[in-house]
C-alpha cells in the first residue's frame, strides 16, 4: 500500500486529469453526433458520398464531375481555374433558370462587381458597428427568458437577427412594409428553393416553377425600390446565419466550451472554429469555363466542380477549439476565396461573438432539437435552449 502523501497526491492527480480528458472527449462526441444530424437527416445520400469519397484531395465521379476535397485543392478551384458562374448546375446558373437573376444570386457582369464592392463598404468594420446597435438589443430581448428558467428557439431568433441586418441596410423605403422576421423566411425561401435545384440528385418535380414563385414573394416583401443587391444581401445573410448561427450554439452547449465562450480573450477565436465547424454552406457547385488541373487532377472546360467547404476546413476532423484554433486561411475557406469570397464573413463572425457573449453567463443546453428536412442546407428547423441549473 502507498503511504506517501507526494504519490497519493499524484496519483489523485492523474486519475483527475484522466476523468476530465474522457469526459471532455465525450462531450466532443455528443457534439459532433448531434451536428451530424442535420446532414443525416436533410441530405443523407449527399452526405453518404461526401463521406465515402473524402479519402482523396480530389475524385472524378463519371465523366464529367470532380468532388473536392482538399485544402489546397479546393483553394485552388477557387483561386486559379476559369469558373462558369452561370452555367447550369451552378448557383448562378439556377438562379438565371429561375428568372431571378436580377435578383438573386448572378455572378459576373459589371453590375455584379459594382454591387460586392458597394456591398463590402457596407459591411466593412465600421459599417458593422453601426449593424451591432440593431441586432444586439433585439438579441438580449429575445433571451431576456433564459434567466428566469424560461426556454429560447434560436432558429426563430436567428431569422430575426438576420432580417433586422437586412431591414437595415435596404434603401429608404425599400421594404418598408416588410417585418424583419417575414423579410427573413421569405429569404430562406428563395435561397431553398434556387440552392436545391443544383445538389446532386434527381431534379424535383416543380422545382422551377417553386424557385420563381419564392422570388416573386422577396420582390414584394422587399418593395419596388430595392435593387439586385438587397435582395442578393437578404438571401445571403438569413441563409448563412440561420444555417450556422444555432447549429454553433449546440456545438457549445454539448461540447463545454461555455468556459472560452465567456473570455473576451478566446471568444473571437471560438467563433472562428465554430463558424469553420459548422460550414454553413458545406458544399459550392461551380463549373469549370476551361481546362486545367485542380489538385493534379486533369479538369476540362465543362466539368462540374462539387467543392466541399466542409472537408477543406477540416470540419470533419477537427473538433472547434478558441485555445487551439486552426489556421485562419484554412478555417476561412467557409466563406470561400478569391474575389467571390462571401463579403458577409466578417458579419457573420461579429454577431456568433455577440450571441456567445450574451449566452455564455447562462450556459445554455439544448433541451430540444429537430432537423430542418427542407432547407437546402444543413440546419435546425426548431433549436430549444435553457440555462443550465
């Protein structure tokens, strides 16, 4: 038997320190397993293929489609390869066949440039400032329950952050008669209903026809005075911030991490890695306008261009953490790169830190959570919180 204090002492130490690191490794699992639901539930076949292909950097399907996969890979698909962003199967390309290119989500022409320059001022450091004093205090209102022991749905509070962002930046009198939370479905409608048309798969019955109906219903909720870019901006910030913004606090809540949450320190780090682990748009279809190579792979002018977000971050291996995050040029690849790269990211990065800070005194768990089988990208259609006892 051990008498010595010094040994039992370290032995007690070890055996604590070996209970924290399993119980933390179980929390990552439990993290991990509820975000895979959203995939599972919403887009099983998809995910299938993405996880039985990821093995390479990058994989030929047939005789026309590559998946990729890697890091560089995908920066290079992004970066150094003549891209089609209006031929079919692209989000470009969808959009046009839907008769909402003015609208939606067209990319090229001078007017597309002119608009994600226009767009980038607004939504500079400064511009993003001035958007903090509209969401936060709709935010801490919309928690205002969490203390007394009441519960929170954060889809429907995301949908209200993002269409009181969007309410905002319209023009004087555009959208006016639009409530912030109506402007947002609407805008998750149109996003649904064009992105789904270019997954992989059979087309849908209708779904053309669903996609025009869709952005008829955002013309009018935005008004006769709003131009292609409140509407590209409407689209853009409710499909990414209802898409990451509850999926990133259930990742917190079953993974623990409510301790970095609440260090101004390691808060903008976290959110980094959960906005890099959640990739709310995990997969972007492009079309290749040329030949070249992506990875090493031969690509010829036609070849459809299946680039997983997801995997080039390294969301599937990865599990998000502020103290020791990755790489910014790896976990930015979320919001794509190049000069297409989403002009929303520094936004989006902005309010997951708000919502953290304002969450994080409560510590929060997920009490109820079901999967939004309709939307075209993985998230939650109900995600209930209350604070932890």
């Amino acid at each position: 038997m051990t008498t010595d204090p010094t040994i039992r002492t370290q032995t007690r130490t070890k055996a604590g320190t070996k209970a924290g690191a399993e119980a933390r490794s179980r929390a990552r699992t439990k993290a991990r397993r509820r975000d895979r639901r959203v995939y599972l539930r919403s887009h099983p076949l998809l995910f299938a293929l993405l996880a039985a292909t990821r093995g390479r950097p990058v994989r030929r399907l047939g005789g026309g489609t590559l998946l990729v996969h890697g890091t560089a890979a995908y920066r290079e698909a992004l970066t150094r390869l003549p891209l089609d962003r209006t031929a079919p199967g692209t989000t470009g390309g969808a959009a046009r066949a839907a008769r909402v290119e003015d609208v939606l989500f067209d990319q090229e022409g001078s007017g597309h440039r002119a608009g994600r320059r226009e767009l980038a001022e607004l939504l500079g450091a400064s511009g993003t400032r001035e958007l903090r004093a509209v969401w936060h205090p709709l935010l801490l209102r919309r928690l205002a329950p969490l203390p007394l022991g009441g519960t929170v749905d954060l889809v429907p509070l995301a949908r209200e952050l993002a269409g009181s962002v969007v309410y905002a930046l319209l023009r004087p009198g555009a959208g006016a008669d639009a409530a912030p939370h109506a402007l947002a479905e609407a805008a998750a409608e149109a996003a649904a209903a064009s992105v789904r048309s270019h997954l992989p798969g059979p087309p849908r019955p209708g779904a053309g026809a669903a996609a025009i109906r869709a952005a008829e219903r955002l013309r009018a909720l935005l008004g006769p005075g709003a131009d292609a870019r409140a509407a590209m901006l409407a689209v853009a910030a409710v499909n990414t911030t209802v898409a990451a913004l509850p999926r990133a606090v259930a990742w917190c809540a079953d993974a623990g991490l409510w301790d970095q949450a609440a260090d101004p320190a390691l808060r903008p780090a976290l959110a980094d890695e959960l906005l890099r682990v959640t990739a709310a748009s995990p997969l972007l279809p492009r079309v290749a306008a040329a030949g070249g190579s992506v990875g090493g792979c031969p690509v010829r002018a036609g070849d459809r261009l299946l680039l997983v977000a997801r995997h080039a971050a390294g969301a599937h291996v990865r599990d998000p953490d502020g103290r020791r995050p990755a790489e910014p040029g790896v976990a930015r690849l979320v919001f794509g790169a190049g000069p297409h790269a989403c002009p929303g990211a520094r936004l989006a990065r902005e309010q997951l830190v708000g919502v953290l800070a304002a969450l994080a005194p409560h510590r929060p768990v997920v009490t109820r959570a079901r999967v939004d089988r309709r939307a075209a990208l993985p998230g939650w259609r109900s995600l209930v919180v209350r604070a932890a006892a």
